[in-house]
C-alpha cells in the first residue's frame, strides 16, 4: 500500500510505498491489551521487601510466663500482633515480567501501527534532522506539521533531536530500537521517518 510522504517542514514529497502487514492488520483489542499490559509488568521494580516473624531480630525468649499473668500467652515479642514485631504476610523481592512470545508481539505492534494509519494518527517523513539539539528549532519545525503531541521515531540515535524534545512533556524522540507498544499509543500522533518505517518491515513484517 501506498502512504503519503512529507518533508520535516511539511511540505509534501508524493507517496511511499508500506508493507501490508505491517499497516493493514486486524485491530485486535485483547491481543494488544496483553501486551501492554505485560510491558508494564516488566517496568516494575519488584524490590519491596519486608520482615516475617523469624526474620525480625530479637524474639527468641518468651516474654513472659504461659500462665499465672492473667495475659494471653505469648511465645515472642516478634508476633505481628505485637509493635515491632513481624509482618503477617511479607512482600518479598519478586519478578513481575511476564512471557510474551516472539509472535505475538509482532503481531500486536503491526495491529497498533495498522490502527494509526487507519486514524490518520501516523505520519511518513522522508527524514528527521537537527542543526544542533535546540527545543526552539524542534518546536518551530513541528509547529509546521500541525502536531502538539508527538511520538518522533528515527531509524538510529539521534542525539541532537532525542535532546531538543527531552525538555518537551508531550513530545518524545526514540530509535526504532527503543521502540515499544505502549508509546505507540501514548502520543496523538506516531512520525515516522521512511528508513524507521524500512527497519520496521524487517523486524516484523
């Protein structure tokens, strides 16, 4: 299928020519929930950790008589019942990834990637270039594109624009490398440059 395809200051360059798979795929709503959903669980930390009962120090004697005190018995002073002692069901250091198989994943950033072209939500530039890392320079050309909020995508590191946009909330710069599900669909708009979209073809389609 065929795209239209612009220059960064707007100005139009004819079409280029996509890969069906990669932009005329089946939505699949549940399939891209999935891997949202896990990409999220791998951004987790995991290190939260507390104190069992045998783990808290100190305990090891009982405190007190078991009966003749008049006191519910007590076997140490690190029950969870008692101030400082143990946490009755401890978090502990855990691993929230989840396993994505290599298909789906494709599959579902090919759904993401088709239902942006269908919104009109994804532009096609022939090429993505900064003078020098100035968010003066990225907002004036954006501006001529008629984006506020953007995802900009090159097909290697781009130092000067991934600087310009750092200082801009709604708009982010990223190699396709670095690209993931969940920007695609954070942002209004997804730019794309023509090589980006080349390096795209060869990873999923």
């Amino acid at each position: 299928m065929d795209l239209k395809l612009q220059a960064f200051d707007g100005k139009a360059k004819g079409n280029v020519s996509v890969s069906d798979v990669l932009f005329d795929s089946e939505y699949n709503e549940a399939l891209i929930h999935q891997i949202v959903t896990a990409h999220l669980a791998g951004a987790r930390a995991g290190t939260h950790a507390q104190k069992t009962r045998s783990e808290v120090r100190g305990g090891g004697r009982k405190p007190f008589a078991q009966k003749g005190t008049g006191r519910a018995r007590a076997g140490t002073i690190r029950s969870p019942l008692w101030r400082g002692g143990g946490t009755t069901f401890a978090s502990k250091n855990r691993d929230y990834s989840q396993k994505v198989n290599r298909k789906m994943y494709r599959k579902a950033m090919c759904s993401i990637l088709s239902e942006l072209r269908r919104k009109d939500a994804l532009v096609i530039l022939d090429s993505i270039e900064l003078a020098e890392p100035k968010t003066k320079a990225l907002l004036a050309k954006i501006e001529k594109l008629g984006l506020s909020n953007a995802l900009l995508v090159t097909d290697t590191v781009n130092p000067n624009l991934e600087l310009a946009a750092r200082n801009v909330y709604k708009i982010h710069a990223c190699d396709v490398a670095q690209l993931d599900p969940v920007s695609l669909l954070r942002f209004e708009k997804v730019v794309m440059t023509e090589a980006s979209v080349r390096k795209l073809e060869e990873s999923l389609a």
